[in-house]
C-alpha cells in the first residue's frame, strides 16, 4: 500500500496550480485525507501531485455582509473550534465535529471534501441545503457556482480539468431558520449509509430538504413535500429508500424541535 | 466499569491486581515490534498476489531489465510447500506452494516475490510483473462447492470435502416421540482476524552463526523455526526465530505464512536482509480469514424446555489451503466436539464438514470454533423457551450441569473439570436486573422502545494438552511445558518461557507465579521469552494455555530452584537441610536467614563456601510440568446483554452488558478484566460488524477498514464483570485457561437479546453480524408476510 510513482509540484500561487494542472495528468492535494489513502492503494495514479499548502490565499476566510467567505483550505477542525468565521449560528461547528474523526478533521479542508464530492461527504449535502457558493477559479478568472449544483455525480463535479475550488460562500442563516441534520451510520465517523439536511427558513421562503450519501450527487427537494421525496427515491432498492426515508424524518423532526 | 474484587493476596503476588510492568514501554510508544527494526541493507518485500480466485498460471513475465529483484515458483525450487497434516480419518491434505506454481486457489495468494529498497518500488515490481492465467470456474460458496460438478479446488481429491467429522447417535426415536421439536438454520460469517500490527518478518542470514534468523510477529517462534526448517530443508539449529513485541496474535499470528518462508529463502538467496510486513489490504483480503460456519440445527425437548437430543449438520469453509501446523481441520472437528456446550442431553448427531473453497485458507481465530457454536446452541434454546413459555435462562438452569455432577463427562467425552455453571447464569440474571427489563418491555406501547435482552452460557476448554492432541495427528502436540529459573548474581531472577505474550502481560503475572513460590519482588523478575535461541521449546500461545501451562512450569521450575537455595543456605546458616524452610525470599534457619540474594552471591562468586555436596546445577534449573490431567481446564461465562433496536433504522445499541466469569484463581485480576473486555469487544464486532464478503467469483469486497467494519470505543459499552473463582482441581493454583473466552460469548447473547427485542414482530435474525441491513429485510419479510 504504497503509491506509485509521482512528481510532486508545490506551487506559489493559484494562477501557478492553474498553469500546472493544464499540463495534464495532475492531481490536487489539499488535506489528502481521501486522496492519500487511494493513492496508497493505487487506486488513483496521478503523474504529479500539486500540493495546495503553499497557498495562502485559499486558507484565508472572511466575514461579508450576508455572510462567510471560507477559503477552500479551511479545515473541518478550525470550523470545528470556532477558528472559521460562521454565519450559521453554529450549524458548521456542530456538523464540523461530527465528521469522520478528529485526525482526519485535523488535516481534512472543507475544500477537498466538496471537489472530491463523495456523495457520503457532509459537506456536500450540508452546504447544499444551506444554499452555499462554490468559487471555482481558472485560466479565465472566477466562477460561482451553486453547491447544490457543484456535484454531478459521485466523484464527479462541474470543475474543468485547470480549475480549482478556491473558496465557499456561505449565507447567513436567519436567526428564526430552523435547521436539521442526520447520519445514518455503522459508527459515529464512519461513511454514512444516508443522510439528510433540513433547512426551513420562512424569511426566506425556503424549505429545503437534501439527501445525501446516494449514488450520486446529493437530491436537493426544494419546497419539501412527501410526494417529492417520494418520487426521487423511487430507484433505490428498498432498504436504502427506508434509511433515506429515516433520515429525512428525523432530520425533519429535527428542524421542528 | 469493572468490578473490583477482594483479593486473598494483598501484596504482590497471586491475587493481586499488579499494574503491567511491560506497560511502562506499550504506553509510551515504546515496544519494540517488528517493523521497528533497522538493518543495513534491509530490503523490502512486496508480493505479486493472484487477482483471480481460480485459475491456470500459463506463465510469468518479470519486469525487463529488474528480473534479478522478481523471484517466482520457478526460482524456488529448493522450497517445499506448506503441508498441515491431520491425522482425523478421511482428512486430505493440501500442499500449499509458497509461491504458487501450476494455478492459484484464492484472490491474493502469492505468485511472485519482488524486491527493492524500498516497499514502494518493491510494489512497482510487482505491478509490472505480468502474470498470463487460464481463469477457471470458481467456487465461492460452501453449497455450490458440494454439488456434483462443482469446480475442484484441488483435483487430486475428487471433490471439495476436506473432511467429513460425525458424532454418531440415533435420534430417530427421539424425532418421532418428542413433545417439542425446534429447528434453526444459522450461519455466521467469514470474518478477518485484525490485530493492531499485522503480520511481518525480517529475515537475515548470520554468517558467525550460521543460522538464519527471523524476526517475527509470532505467537509460537519454535513451532515457526520447525516449520521453516522443513520448508527449507535446513537442520533446526540452522534457524533461529525471534519474536519481539508483538502487537495481539488471536490465533493469526500462531500461523506459519508462506511469506515467511520466501522472506527466510530471499535473505539467504541474496545474502541481505529483507524484509515483508503485510499492510492492511492483504491482511483483510488473503490472509486473516476465518469463522464461517453454516448450521442446520434442531433441538429435541420435554414441555418443560428439558433438552433431550440435539441434531446438527454443519458446514465450514475452509478455504483453499490447510495452514501450518493446526490444518483445517481444527475449526470443522471442533464444531462436532464442543457444540453440545455446558449442556447436559443424552442423543446427540452432528455431522460437520469441512469444504474447501476458493477463498483464503481459514485460520483459527479466538474461540476458534467456539464463538459460532454457542452462538447455534444459545439461539436454539432460545427458541426451545419460547416453543415451552418459559423464560430463555429458564431453559438453561434446566438443561446445565449442575455443580454437584462435577467433575463431569459430557456426551462427546470433554471432562469438566470444576464449576457451578448455574451460579452464573442466576448471578447474570440480577446483575442485568431481567425482571426490571420485563418491566420495560411491557411499557413499549407507551414508550415506543424497543429493547431486549439475551443470555449465552458456555464453558471453554484451555490448556488441553497431550491426550487431546495426539489424537488430531496435527504437526504439533504439547508435551511438559517446560520453564527455566535463573537466579542472577545480585539475587534477581530471570525466567524463559517458550511461550509468547503479545498482550497477555506475562511478564507480569508469570513474574506474580514466581513471587509466589520464592518471594522475590516481581520488580526483579525479568521474563525473557519470543526466541528460540534463549527458551525451552513450547508449542506456544495458543489455546487459552498461558497461565496454566506456563504458570504451572514457572511455579515448578522456581520451586526447584528454591530447593537447590535451600540446600546452600542450610550450609551458610550452619545448620541441616530439614530445618529451613524459604519464606519471604530468604531461606529461613532455626537462629537465623539468609536472603536469597547472598545464596546467588555465594554460588557465584564464593563458591569456596559452598558444601561439597552442593547440587552442581546452581541456581538455573529448567523443568516440565503438566497438569494432574492434560483434558484441559473448564472455564465458563454467561453474559447478558441489553439491547435497544432501532426498527426504523435497524440499529442496534448495547445499553448494558454483563459477564460472569469463573476462570478458576486468578493470577491477576486486573490482567483477566483485560482478556474478557478485549475478547467482548472482539465478540461484539462479530455479532454486529464483522463481515468478509467475497462475491460469486471469489473476490473479496471489503479490502480496506472503511469497507471491513470494525468495532470501536463507541461500539463497546462499560462491560461489567463479575468473577467467581472456583479452582480447577488439576492445576498449580487452580488456575483455569481464559484467554479466549470473552470472545465467545457476545455473539450469543447480542443475538438473542435483539431476537428478544423483536420476537413481536415474529422475526427472528439468523445470520451473524446482525447489520441493519439484514435486521431491516427481516422486517420487511415479516411486513410482506402479512403481519
């Protein structure tokens, strides 16, 4: 379980990362917290490796009037302890701390969680429901692309081969939005077997349920309804409709608390 | 939490709750495994392994221009195959080339050895190693590989029965007149062994010595060296096997690898040490494998829930390959012999047989076959109570034996050596406070919780030793158990030991034994042991024999030792042998004493005073010891566990779990605590988590520890244990073998607490680990059902 051979690069600035991955055959490594056990298991085999470290401006954060600005190098720990700005009213610390376990929180960035967009990956589903941005920066300057439409599969996203997620806009959450969200798992920190995230905000007229830990990209059902929910789960096999079911009553349940 | 017992022994010796000496290194990061060790010119080994299941190996191409660094069969022609011969009647055994030559018989197994100075170039060999295969039809599933015309995993033998193990007994009688009659099909699944270290050596070929020496995780160094010695065809004296801090064994590490054997022949091949340490992925995938037993089981029973025949068909999968020293064998016979449990009957049948498949080789693995059987057994009395309406530790106060028949021989002829199984389970019974579950379980309406509880009794044999062994005509049967005692020069002692602890603090309690007899502080005992150049020959650990086996050796060796200071201090104390005696650690006259530590001075270094009739063997005395019987010590348990179901989810939560043990005295409570809470927590990932899968074509799904579920801190409840301790008539101390037993137990009990939390809904779950995945389509059946 080692990995195969490749170069590394380490460049100075995002413009830099750009130009590298155009050349073609690279990987981005940010916390490598998924990225490095497929390498060891070669599972991935990258000519070159381009580690993110160096870049100061995808760590940096800011709060902006509606919201948060979260470099993409953010890590589940700082937003954990409260070293990320949140406009949540604490919604990110509390999924923070649940994701995987505090190693892998230690060095895991909110960042590669999303481009690596496994569908059992919290960021996904949650920042989806919370109406995030993602901000995708490339040889042609900056893009925003909503979360809920970052992912278009499982491991698969709207990103271009030289592109990279710089950054994640989050908006404020209004201070009467109710909010829920539940795992389903074999353990506290492992994969979930599903999941869902509830965000009902009447100030904004938003009731919007989204289901993780499918197939595929996360189910966003935007005004949430039975009949909805229904319709999209119709293709999973019975078991996982019944756990997705679960966790979307519970998540329910959850915001009406 | 764990219960605090009264011990006898206030000071430090049997009895106490001695702090692991060998603790001050494991907790600070500073044992010494194998993979530590550095040597010059170390190179790394990493193995091209079959991606197939099944299939011709037409030929090898090594990767141009490094063919020098990629050995494969052909190279190894000096090399026998790993052969593990029982002698059961219609055994067949298996010849399980190193490297393999003709086909392959499982995913992983090894084709080629690749070298380099490092583990990942030596895996770049071995992805560049093209190996061309036949692929062949495989089986995959005990079933299919019993059918006519099923594939054959070894062609020689005609078909896949590795062996066919019957306990005879008529029970057509009983199958006709029988008030109660109930039938299960149970299976358990195939799980993977996983200590924290894996598997790993580093061999180096010593040219002063002449030896080759290995450095291995290994449970039983000299039954490594033997086996090596004959695949390599080398005399014994040319092998040495050390086995340094080992980080937990449960059996995987008391096998013989074929890693092992090309590691020993690459390091005297090239001359260089090398070495292997197997990483997570072939642990899971091609080596750990074990525990997969199929049963068709029915109980025969009066109305009140009295067992009257028991009737069994079991199946293990064996694997391809019979591994050194124990064979397959060990698993399927095991199940004919120890299924009847702590349980009095008399019509007993049970046919098991052993198939192999292509899938790794099983190995024997804590409890060996018994976590699968008193899961069968409990079950089934589960279901004899609810067939009789009587509550399940009813059933099993009626059916146990009782203290008075002890020592007792059961009906497939173990002898029960001491114990009062009942006690248990009626101590079980309060501790988890069934009548306040009850209470509970009736106010579900209200609630909406869904809680059960379930109980498993057992007995587990430890210890068993020449009478037992003899009979399996398996490449190792333990004789005497033999220790040395050396007292150093400043009066300290050192003992070596021939068997291995890897988690069993034997550097303390063995150190306990010897304050015991001779009375010198454990602080100034030191336990040299893992290497056979420095300890007597011992088969090794295995089979819940530690304490027993080495306590007693331990205990006889010192006693000669104290013996021998007796004789040289009579002489110092000026008076005769009969009137002192050793206490407290010095030898004590009619006017006086001497300590133990100027008798060591005096035959060291002023030998001018010793008598001249001095025993010239000194103060190092090596000595055997077995027990009064070798049939083997009886400890048994009845666990209790609590569960909540979540039937929305399928979930299953431990709220309390309880375990009451009798292991005869106690060395070390504290030690013993350890042993029952690691093996529950190891029974609890095989009720609820552990799952090797393979699929039809006998590749195995889950290749990493996100895929292959483990249990964790928050898996594993605050056990609580309780201890009786009634003395085994046989042994040193009355000291009985445990080391296994917490393992076996909570699949039992977890079962049958969450089939009680169900039994509403009529479902019952009949396959381990119970994962909401197969708790949730019970439900749905029942659901379909029209319930």
């Amino acid at each position: 379980m080692k990995p195969a051979p490749f170069a590394y690069e380490r460049p100075g600035s995002l413009a830099e990362a750009c130009a590298l991955l155009a050349e073609g055959g690279a990987k981005l490594l940010a916390g490598g917290q998924s990225l490095g056990p497929m390498l060891n298991l070669r599972l991935v085999q990258p000519e070159m490796l381009v580690d993110l470290a160096g870049l100061d401006e995808l760590k940096a954060s800011e709060r902006l009037v509606d919201g948060a600005r979260l470099g993409a190098l953010v890590t589940h720990a700082q937003i954990e302890d409260g070293r990320a700005p949140d406009p949540t009213g604490g919604i990110l610390p509390r999924v923070a701390c649940g994701i995987a376990y505090r190693a892998i929180r230690n060095r895991g960035t909110v960042g590669g969680s999303l481009a690596h967009a496994d569908p059992a990956a919290d960021w996904l589903t949650v920042l989806a429901a919370l109406g995030a941005t993602a901000i995708v920066t490339g040889a042609d300057g900056e893009r925003r692309v909503p979360v809920a439409e970052f992912a278009t599969g499982a491991f698969e996203t709207v990103l271009g081969e030289a592109e990279i997620l710089a950054a994640v806009a989050i908006p404020t959450v209004a201070a009467g939005a109710r909010w829920g969200y539940v795992k389903i798992a074999r353990k506290p920190g492992e994969f979930a077997d599903a999941m869902a995230a509830v965000l009902r905000d009447p100030e904004r007229d938003v009731e919007r349920v989204v289901v993780g830990a499918t197939h595929g990209a996360p189910i966003i059902v935007e005004d949430f309804s039975e009949a909805v929910l229904a319709e999209s789960l119709a293709r999973f096999d019975p078991i996982a409709r019944r756990l997705c079911r679960a966790a979307v009553r519970r998540a329910l349940a959850e915001a009406d608390a | 939490m764990v219960m605090r017992q009264n011990v006898a022994d206030g000071g430090v010796g049997i009895g106490a709750r001695l702090p692991r000496k060998e603790d001050a290194r494991f907790l600070r990061g500073r044992g010494e495994f194998v993979a530590d060790i550095r040597l010059p010119g170390l190179l790394e080994i990493a193995f091209a392994r079959s991606p197939l299941a099944h299939a011709r190996i037409r030929g090898i191409e090594k990767p141009v221009g490094r063919e020098g660094d990629v050995f494969t069969h052909a190279d190894l022609t000096d090399v026998r195959p790993i052969r593990a011969v029982a002698g059961l009647p219609g055994f067949k055994p298996s010849a399980q080339g190193v490297l393999a030559s003709e086909k392959v018989r499982h995913v992983g197994e090894l084709v080629a050895m690749c070298l380099a100075a490092t583990r990942a170039e030596a895996e770049d060999l071995a992805a560049a190693t093209f190996i061309e295969f036949d692929e062949l039809p495989v089986v995959a599933d005990v079933r299919a590989a019993c059918r006519p015309g099923a594939p054959l995993v070894h062609e020689e033998w005609g078909d896949n029965l590795l062996l066919e193990t019957v306990a005879e007994g008529d029970l057509a009688e009983l199958a006709r007149t029988a008030p109660v009659k109930v039938s299960r099909s149970l299976k358990t699944a195939r799980q993977c062994m996983s200590p924290l270290e894996g598997r790993g050596v580093v061999a180096q070929w010593r040219e002063r010595e002449g030896q080759l020496v290995l450095h291995s995780a290994s449970q039983m160094p000299h039954i490594v060296r033997t086996g090596l010695a004959e695949c390599l065809g080398l005399d014994e004296g040319r092998v040495r096997v050390i086995s340094p801090d080992v980080g937990g064994g449960f059996g995987y590490k008391g096998i013989l690898l074929p890693e092992e054997v090309c590691a020993a022949w690459a390091a005297m091949r090239l001359g260089r040490p090398v070495r292997w340490i197997e990483d997570r992925r072939e642990q899971l995938t091609a080596n750990a494998n074990c525990r997969e037993h199929h049963y068709e089981l029915t109980a025969y029973a009066d109305r009140d829930g009295r067992l009257l025949g028991l009737d069994c068909e079991a199946m293990v999968d064996a694997g391809a390959y019979s591994s050194y020293p124990f064979s397959a064998a060990l698993e399927p016979a095991q199940v004919a012999s120890i299924l009847p449990g702590p349980y009095r009957f008399d019509h007993y049948r049970c046919r098991s047989l052993a198939v192999a498949t292509n899938k790794p080789p099983i190995l024997p693995y804590r409890g060996v076959a018994r976590a699968g059987v008193c899961y069968a057994i409990e079950v089934l009395l589960d279901a004899v109570a609810r067939a009789v309406g009587k509550e399940p530790y009813e059933v099993r106060l009626l059916n146990l034996v009782p203290p008075e028949a002890m020592p007792f021989d059961n009906i497939t002829k173990k002898h029960f050596d001491s114990g009062d199984y009942p006690e248990s389970v009626r101590r079980a019974v309060a501790a988890i406070g069934l009548d306040g579950i009850r209470a509970r379980q009736a106010q579900r309406d209200l609630t909406g919780e869904r809680i059960g509880v379930g109980f498993a009794v057992y007995n587990e044999q430890g210890a068993h030793g020449t009478s037992v062994y003899y009979g399996w005509g398996i490449p190792m049967v333990p004789g005497h158990e033999q220790a040395s005692a050396r007292l150093t020069p400043d009066g300290g002692l050192e003992l070596r030991v021939g068997v291995h602890s890897h988690g069993q603090g034997l550097e303390t309690s063995l150190a306990q034994v010897a304050h015991e007899v001779l009375g010198i502080a454990p602080a100034k005992v030191s336990l040299v042991h893992g290497d056979t150049a420095l300890t007597p020959y011992s088969t090794g650990t295995w089979g819940s024999r530690c304490a027993v086996m080495a306590g007693g050796a331990v205990a006889a060796a010192c006693r000669a030792l104290g013996e021998r200071a007796k004789k040289i201090g009579a002489r110092l104390l000026q008076t005769d042998y009969a009137s002192v005696r050793l206490a407290a650690g010095e030898i004590v006259g009619p006017a006086g004493s001497v300590g133990l530590a100027e008798i060591a001075r005096v035959w060291y270094r002023a030998p001018q005073n010793l008598p001249d009739d001095v025993d010239p063997g000194g103060l190092d005395v090596t000595i055997g010891y077995k027990p009064q019987r070798d049939t083997g010590t009886f400890s048994y348990a009845c666990h209790a566990a609590l569960v909540s179901v979540d039937s929305e989810i399928g979930a299953v939560e431990l709220i309390d779990y309880v375990v009451v043990e009798d292991g005869g005295r106690l060395i070390n409570p504290m030690i013993v605590d350890g042993q029952i809470l690691g093996g529950a927590a190891q029974g609890i990932g095989t009720a609820l988590y552990e799952e090797m899968p393979f699929d039809a074509e006998g590749q195995p799904l889950a290749s990493t520890l996100a895929d292959y579920c483990l249990p964790g801190a928050t898996e594993v409840p605050a056990i609580r244990i309780l201890h009786m301790q009634t003395p085994s008539p046989y042994t040193e101390f009355g000291q009985k073998g445990i080391g296994e037993s917490g393992a076996i137990g909570p699949p039992a009990a977890i079962a049958c607490a969450v089939n009680d939390a169900l039994k509403d809904l009529g479902v019952e779950i009949g396959e381990l680990p119970i994962t909401p995945r197969r708790i949730l389509a019970a439900l749905d059946e029942a659901e379909r059902g029209g319930r």
